[in-house]
C-alpha cells in the first residue's frame, strides 16, 4: 500500500498488520510489522506467519516501579554507549569522527549532547528533540543496521538506516509525544495506592531505518529496541506514532514477561478460534480492535498470526479505555463488558501487567 492510499484511509481507520518475521539479523527476535491502520476500512495484506523465534533475554530491569519506568539515568550511560546506537550504520562507533569531534575531555553529559548534534548535523530541532528523548525518557534515538529481512510472502525487504532530519523531523516530535504520553498515562494509572504496574516503556532504544521499495514493515521490536521505518504506510500521525509505540512495546514486554500471551490467554484465543474460524460476525465480540486483514478478518485471528497478536490488540484496548477513564472520560463500550471469555482475559491481562488496576467501573 502506498503512504497516499495510507493517508486517504487515515481517519477513521485503524489497521495494523504485525508478523513475525525472521530476519537475517544478527539478532533472530521476532519481528513486527504493521501495514495499514484503518477502523472501517479493511484495508490490510494478509500477514505471514514464520516460525516463532527465541530470544536472548533482555536487559532486565527487575522489580517494581523500575520495571514499569525504568529510570533514564542518562548519567550512567556513557557516550560511547549512546553513540553505539546513533552510529550503529558506522563500522565502528567507537572510531567514528564523532569520538574526535566530540573531545574525550568533555565532560560525559556535554559529549553526549554532543554526540547527538553529530548524529543530526544540519538539523539542531532533530538533534534537540532526540537529545530531549534521551534526557527525559532514556530513549536513543538512533539508526538500524543494514541488512535483509525475509517478509515471506512478500520476499526479502532490504532496510537501510535513515536519520529523520529535516521533513522526517515530525517523526521524532510524534515518538516524543508518545512518551510524554505514556509517562502522563502510568503516573495516572498507578495515581494513589493503585499498585504498581510491571510494565516497562522506558528506557528503551528506537533505531530508525527504510525499508527499500517497500512502505513496510512500519517496526517491529526486540530486546528493548524498536526499529521504526520512516516510509513506513501507517507512521503518519502522532496518535497512529501513539499506538504503534505501545503495541511494539507491548511485545517486548510479553517476551520479558515469558510469553505471557502464549502461555495465559492461548486457551481463550484457541477457543474463540474453533468456534469462529475466521468469521468476522463471529470474532467481532472477541476482537480487542477493529483492526481487519484486508481480504480477512479480524487482525489477531487472521491466519498467519497467533495469540501473541491478540495480546498486543489487548494492550491497545487497555491502554485506550483507561487513559480515558484516567481522563474521567466515559468508555461507550468497555471491553470487559462483551462475551465472559473478554472479562476472564482482561483481568488476567491486568493482574499480569498492570498490577490488576482497572479504573473502568464495573459492567452493569
Ligand atoms: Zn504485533
């Protein structure tokens, strides 16, 4: 799909296309791509389905309120560290003209900045705003490495690393809200004894690529990055920017969690699957999300995709209705509120995430 035709159906549209993917990455996660986004319109190409994939485990950060906001703490990271992200195009950050540019004596904070002004030359608004994200939520905002990823059906996509500078600028703005968002979302979230959610959406590294004549995958997330595709068809708007962050960064914490969708909600999901097949009359109650697979169904049960998806729907559908309900705005239709199998989900999906806080009232 084109980012035009991507454009004519933003809107009222919300569709995203997740498939896991592996690639030839050094690192074989998962990995994630979204295609289209569109509420009434089903717009989206089927996914593809690939072998799971194991993952090393991440960088954790354990327990508590450090799991669910891990500090920043850009003063622990060193510029060396930060450059390894930004330069990640660079056969060795550790020698790129950066290092000399940005002088060994200074102090760590100023070279880091420093490091940032290198990375975005020729744009000081980028270089502010992706300095701002590491300052405030410990995000490097850095490039992808080059290399192939095998989309199945849709062949090998190349993706190159890209810097969003100057007309790509806006891209950086929309993650900036994101997280401005998110931090807005769980400080409301956790508001008084509420509980502490183990959830984390910081720190975490987005590395930004192209993907070579091809408008997907839009990103896709492993070990607390998030590779994010300048051209990609549905990154158009912040709110859109918004939901592919909390989706991608769903899926990083559903591994950290052990597979938590595979495990906990599998039996739901496959129910659901042998009474509906691929039904959308059917599944409509069940879907988390309006999302549908053009030519499809419903997003998570299209064939190709699994549980996992459902999960990341699930955490969308959270996230929605409670920044509503934090913003003491009505929920028409609360997702608990459906079929009995969406209650026994939804509190499990609360009780593992988000330490079983619901701020929507209870179902008449
Ligand atoms: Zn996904």
């Amino acid at each position: 799909m084109t980012v035009a035709v991507a454009r004519a159906l933003a809107g009222a549209s919300l569709v995203a296309t997740c498939l896991a993917c592996t690639g030839s990455r050094k690192d074989p996660r998962a990995a994630e791509e979204e295609s289209t986004r569109s509420v009434d319109a089903a717009v989206h190409q089927p996914a593809v389905s690939a072998p799971a994939v194991s993952a090393a485990p991440p960088p954790v950060h354990e327990t508590g309120a450090a799991e669910m906001d891990a500090s920043p703490a850009p003063q622990r990271t060193t510029a060396l560290e930060v450059a390894r992200v930004l330069f990640a195009d660079a056969a060795d950050p550790a020698v790129h003209p950066w290092s000399t540019e940005c002088a060994p004596a200074l102090p760590e904070e100023a070279r880091i900045r420093c490091a940032f002004g290198v990375r975005y030359a020729g744009d000081p608004e980028a270089a502010r705003l992706a300095h701002g994200l590491f300052v405030r939520h410990g995000v490097r905002a850095g490039v992808e490495v080059a290399h192939v990823m095998n989309g199945g059906y849709r062949g090998m996509i190349q993706i190159v690393p890209a810097v969003p500078t100057k007309q790509h600028r806006r891209h950086l703005a929309w993650i900036d809200a994101a997280f401005a968002d998110f931090e807005a979302f769980f400080e409301g979230l956790g508001r008084g004894d509420a509980g502490v959610p183990r959830y984390r959406f910081r720190p975490i590294d987005v590395r930004f690529m192209r993907s070579v004549r091809a408008t997907t995958p839009n990103a896709y997330a492993s070990g607390w990055e998030v590779a994010y595709n300048l051209d990609g068809s549905i990154n158009l708007s912040e709110s859109a920017v918004r939901e592919t962050m909390f989706h991608e960064i769903f899926h990083l914490n559903d591994t950290h969690h052990g597979e938590f969708s595979l495990k906990s909600l599998s039996r739901v999901y496959d129910a659901i699957v042998k009474r509906c097949g691929t039904r959308s009359p059917c599944l409509q109650p069940y879907s988390p999300g309006d999302t549908m697979v053009r030519n499809g169904t419903y997003y998570p049960f299209q064939p190709g995709n699994d549980v996992r998806e459902y999960g990341a729907e699930l955490a969308i559908r959270y996230y929605r209705e409670q920044r509503l309900a934090i913003r003491g705005e009505k929920v028409a239709r609360p997702f608990k509120c459906g079929p009995r199998e969406n209650a026994e989900v939804w509190a499990a999906f609360a009780g593992e995430f988000f330490a079983g806080i619901d701020r929507i009232p209870a179902c008449p």
